[in-house]
C-alpha cells in the first residue's frame, strides 16, 4: 500500500488513494486523533474499522437496495454486511487518482461508471494543512446525462483517549430500527450532547439540525471541527467497548433518497443536474492545552 503523507508542525495525515481514499493516519502534536489503520491488505467489503473515508454519492443505507427516483425504481447490489440493503455509497471501495500533491496538500479524484450508482460521477476530496488547522473538502459531481440525487459525509474512526469527552449540539434526533434505518419519527428540539469517550459505552444515533460545530476535548488540548451547512445532519455510532467513535457529519439522513420530495430540505436529499457540484468543507483546528 502507498500513502501520501502530509506534516507540518502540528499535524501528520496519511491518506491510502488506492484503498478507497481512506485517510490512513491523523494525529495532532502526536496524538492519534483517528484510529490509524494498520490493516495489509484492503478489502473492498470488509474494509479496516479505522482511519477515515469519504461517503459519496450517499452515506449509509439505501433500504433494500432499491432506489426510487423520478418515477423510475433502481436496484442497486446490496452490501453483505447490511442486507437486504446497501451500505455508504461506493466510492470509499474504489481506487483513486492523485491529481496534486505537496508537502502540505493533496488532491485526490475518483470516477465511477457501474452497477452501484445509476449515473455516472466525480468525487473530489481536497486535503490542505496551514498551521493548526487542517482542511478537507469533498465534491460529488454528477458526470450523467439526466438528474441524480446526491449527498456526501466523511466517516470518522475516532480513537478513544483516556479523559477524553466530546461535546455538540443538535435539534432533531431520528428513530432508528433494529436495521439501523430511521424509522420517520423524530424527535424534535435542542440537545446539548456531551458524550465521555473513554467509557466504552454504545452509541446509535442519528440526528439532523446540526450546527456543524464538535468539540473533542483532550488531556493536552483541544480538537474542533467546523462543517459546513451542507454537512447539516450527524451520525454518532460506536459498538460497546469498541476502540474508536465514529463521529459522522453528512448532508443526509440514511435513506433519504427514497423519501418524499417535499421531504427532502429535512431529510437531506439534494438533486444534481448533469455537471453540477455538491460541495462541503470540514475543517479541523488543534489548540494545545
């Protein structure tokens, strides 16, 4: 495997182009933010639970695996580890192109064309470091003839630390089954989440009404992240015990896609014309404590 490596005083970022686009390692004044991914081989299916990876052109589950859109029913293959449903786009599975690279910046595209998505496109992720902050931007670009839907995120594997606690806050939490699906109930009004990374306890949540804004705090400092408005829904999952947290900022509820269009400013959904962009920017600042 090859990765890219990107370092300034303040931050080391690998990223595996080949491996879906994943970010390998992220670590902050050496402190591992992400779980590093220490895998030797990549799996397409059964991928590392670690580093980091893009979710495009949706994150989570389109249920069944069927895809209703404009009056015209898709089946899309479903994902082993989800069935009957598929699982976070394709695009983390495929490999990617290093189009700029620097000491400091990597840009890194993939094309798809095939049975997972029905049309055609683009994905972009954009990697910059100045100073303390690191910058990630993520472009889905729809290369088809007709109208697609369209979403992105990032998943996150983020290490639990000892002391560790996370803070956010959201209006809307969803209802999930026992598929991991949003049932359509919510519940409505502002929460202040603050979670203590370092219990090892479950999460499953997913939310919407999200300022974009979290806060991990450290024994020796400090992480924000700061997401676009784009990025206005969050998923917050871990299994019990599990050694990582994944803290997902994406533009959509799971399965947002087959819900009804007058649904779609709260679910998510964003329709892309042919050659049109969807584009979002996360950006990471450490402040040493």
């Amino acid at each position: 495997m090859h990765t890219v490596v990107l370092s300034n005083a303040t931050w080391s970022l690998g990223v595996l182009p080949a491996w879906g686009g994943r970010i390998a390692h992220l670590s902050a004044e050496g402190l591992d933010v992400l779980l590093p991914i220490n895998a030797n081989q990549f799996n397409p299916l059964d991928w590392p639970r670690a580093g980091a990876y893009p979710l495009m052109p949706y994150s989570n589950r389109i249920r069944n695996a069927r895809l209703q859109f404009t009056g015209t029913e898709y089946a899309l293959p479903a994902h082993p580890a989800a069935l009957p449903h598929t699982l976070h786009g394709v695009s983390h599975t495929q490999p990617w192109q290093v189009v700029d690279s620097g000491s400091d910046r990597l840009s890194i595209t993939c094309d798809y064309l095939g049975e997972h998505w029905p049309w055609a496109f683009r994905a972009e992720q954009h990697f910059a470091l100045d100073g303390a902050r690191l910058r990630i931007t993520l472009v889905l670009v729809n290369l088809g003839q007709t109208p697609m839907p369209g979403g992105l995120g990032l998943h996150p594997y983020f290490q639990r630390h000892p002391g560790m606690r996370v803070q956010y806050r959201t209006g809307r939490e969803w209802q999930i089954d026992g598929e991991y699906m949003a049932t359509g109930a919510y519940q409505e009004g502002a929460n202040n989440w603050s979670i203590e990374a370092d219990a090892g306890a479950a999460l499953a949540h997913y939310q919407s009404r999200w300022d974009g804004q979290l806060q991990l705090e450290y024994t020796n400092g400090q992480l924000h992240l700061q997401a676009s408005q784009v990025l206005n829904h969050f998923v917050a999952f871990a299994p019990v015990g599990s050694a990582y947290l994944c803290l997902e900022p994406v533009s959509h509820l799971a399965d947002a896609f087959n819900q009804p269009r007058d649904s779609w400013a709260e679910t998510g959904t964003h329709e892309l014309a042919p050659g049109q962009r969807l584009e979002a920017t996360l950006e990471f600042t450490w402040q040493h404590r």
